[in-house]
C-alpha cells in the first residue's frame, strides 16, 4: 500500500477538516436542520389543522408601486376600524396611512423613533412603532387631525435583548383577546418575543409587564431573518414573514408549524419573486397584503 507523506498527509487533513467546517458553516447559515424539523412537522399535521391554508392565495396585485414613496418601506399593519393599512419609513421616518390599493392616503412626520422599522395596530387610534436599534417599543395615539408624531410624548418600553447592531426588532403583532405583543428580533438570534402589559390596556389600573420567549417556537423557525409578523385572531395562528428566505410561516396556537408558502416567481401565482419582504398584514376577510423595499405592493387573495 502507498504511503502519503507527512506533508501530503497534513495538507489532506487540513483540506476535510475545512470542507467539514464550510459544511457545518452553510448548514446553520441556511438552518437546514430546523427547515428539516418544520417541515416534519406540517407532514404529520392533521388536514384541518392548517388554519389559512396557503394553496388557495393568488396573487391580485404584484408588484404595485406606491406612487410618492421612494424611501424604504418597513412593515404593515391592517386598520379594522378606519379600513386602511399602515406602514413606516426609516430614512426621513414617517407613519404612511395606505388604502386597500396601496395608494397614499397622509403621512405623519415621526420625530425621535430612530430607526422605525414596525407598527402595529393595537386598538382604535392607538399604535405601537419599533426602533430597531435601541430595541424601543413606542404607543403613539393617531386621529384624523394628528399632523406629526414624538417619541418623546409616547409611553416607551426598552427591551435590551442581544442588543446591537442591525439586528433588532423588525416585526410586530398583536393579539387583542391574550392582550399579548409579538415582537420578532431579526437575527442573532431570529426569534419571537411575546410581551404582556405594555402597552397597557387600562392607565387606571396597576401594570404588571411580563417578556417570555417559547424555546420550542424558536428552535423550529428555519428561516434566516424575521421582518414581519401576522397575528390571525380567527385561528390564533402566528404568521412570520422572512424577506432572505422568501417565506410566510404559519404556527399554532402552541408555536408548532402547519403551513408555509414561498414568495419565489412561481407560487401563489407570482410572475417574479418578492424582491426584499419586509411587511405582511391580514384584511378581516383573510386577504393577505404584503410590501417589499423599496416600494412595492402585493395583494393575495383565496380563490
């Protein structure tokens, strides 16, 4: 038998030990075990456990741009009582009220949000914005006459949590009967807060605030980042849109996954893939309202 020399015989363990390390390196980049795990799970989900069923969206709208918007849009949120969607920019930052078309309806100067990158309807006027950077959630209240918001007017929480850097709170969801907020952190780690007490419900009564993370939730998220969240009050299924990944997740009420769809050319009727996600929002009678950076409008529909 041949012999390698001691030098060859470096040089080739050095070569196996990098593949394995580049291996292992692309592996948890692409979270191939935890896109294993999910996908596991929705095999064995029940046929009725699936709440939205995905299959049947089509897109309506593709690719719309909003007219007067050039900044980046960050975010979605759907207004059950004034019928209308919200969203934020985070260059010049400002609260945009959309319609149902995705037109411009006003703009609200923010002054001191930072890097607002969510909002989220949370009760008739009341809304809550996110900065990204300094992990802020902010409750602005909003009326047909409020012509510019400050931060420094609005009951504030500050939640440090694996803070730094670009990778902070990019999507927000709200669940009006457990009176509970999503807050979804965009990487390092990707994960999905839930907080309770703020922003409070009722001023005149004491507030105790509570911030859990379910481990079991987390360890099945496969994506790469989280840009926005969809809290359905009809299933209490979650929605976690992922832009790098190009994917809705659907979870249960107990954080297991029983859906998704990709946002590649091709599905739910796409002609192109959704360039950049980043906010995803759900009308009262299921419809599913999407925007990607910078300016662009997405509407599904199930047919």
């Amino acid at each position: 038998m041949r012999h390698l020399s001691p030098i060859k015989t470096v040089l080739l363990t050095l070569f196996v030990v990098g593949a394995l390390a580049v291996s292992w390196g692309v592996v948890r980049e692409y979270r191939v075990i935890e896109r294993i795990w999910f996908s596991w799970h929705v095999f064995w989900q029940a046929s009725d456990a699936q709440a939205l069923g995905f299959d049947d969206y089509e897109v309506v709208v593709e690719a719309s741009v909003i007219d007067g918007l050039e900044d980046n849009v960050s975010a979605l949120s759907y207004d059950p009582d004034r019928k209308t969607l919200f969203t934020v920019t985070n260059k010049d930052p400002e609260l945009v009220e959309l319609s149902l078309e995705g037109r411009i309806l006003r703009r609200i100067p923010l002054t001191g949000f930072g890097d607002a990158e969510a909002v989220e309807y949370i009760s008739p006027g009341i809304y809550v914005i996110s900065d990204e950077h300094s992990q802020r959630l902010i409750k602005v209240q909003v009326d047909d006459d409020t012509l510019f918001l400050d931060a420094a007017d609005a009951e504030q929480l500050t939640l440090g949590i694996d803070a730094g850097g670009n990778n902070g709170f990019e999507g927000l969801a709200y669940d009006n009967r457990g009176r509970r907020l999503f807050v979804a952190k965009e990487r390092r780690p990707v994960q999905i807060l839930e907080v309770r007490g703020f922003p409070n419900p009722d001023d005149s009564t004491p507030n105790i605030l509570e911030v859990t993370s379910s481990q079991q939730r987390n360890a099945g998220l496969f994506v790469r980042d989280l840009s926005s969240l969809q809290f359905d009050e009809r299933s209490g299924h979650l929605l976690a849109l992922s832009d790098e990944s190009r994917q809705i997740l659907e979870l249960d009420t107990q954080g297991r996954p029983v859906g998704n769809v990709s946002l590649s050319k091709g599905s739910m009727g796409l002609s192109k893939s959704v360039p950049q996600a980043e906010g995803i929002a759900m009308g009262e009678d299921g419809t599913l309202y999407l925007v990607s950076e910078p300016n662009l409008f997405y509407v599904f529909r199930k047919q």
